[in-house]
C-alpha cells in the first residue's frame, strides 16, 4: 500500500478533477512500478483522492500518450 501528496494543474482540475486525478495517479503508479521492479501479475486494487473520491477505475483506464490502445 502506497499513498502521497501530489499538485495537479489548477486549470485541468477544475475542467475534469477525476480525470486529471486520475492521471496523476497513473503517472505516480507507474513510477512506483519502476522503483520497486514489479512483476506481470501487479495491479491496481484502489485509488481514492480527497479522503474518500474512488478514481480506481478511471486510473485503470488512463493510457501512455504513445499508446494505441
């Protein structure tokens, strides 16, 4: 289990606050991935930003810009 503190930008947040939470996340997500080596089976069980918005699903669903998924 992981958590943090991270700044998202202002204008993104208030034009889609879940999706721009979202991305950040993803982006947080796959920084932890790197550092601790993380195997095939890792995966994502919750993400809740402000206490106790649940953007899991929504992260599952962010994507790399270059991918073409």
């Amino acid at each position: 289990m992981q958590s943090g503190s991270f700044p998202v930008v202002n204008s993104e947040f208030k034009k889609d606050p879940d999706w721009t939470a979202a991305i950040t996340a993803y982006e947080w997500v796959q920084q932890i991935k790197i550092k601790f080596a993380a195997s095939k089976d890792f995966q994502i069980n919750q993400v809740i930003y402000n206490e106790d918005i649940d953007i899991t699903e929504l992260v599952k669903k962010v994507r790399p810009k270059n991918c073409k998924k």
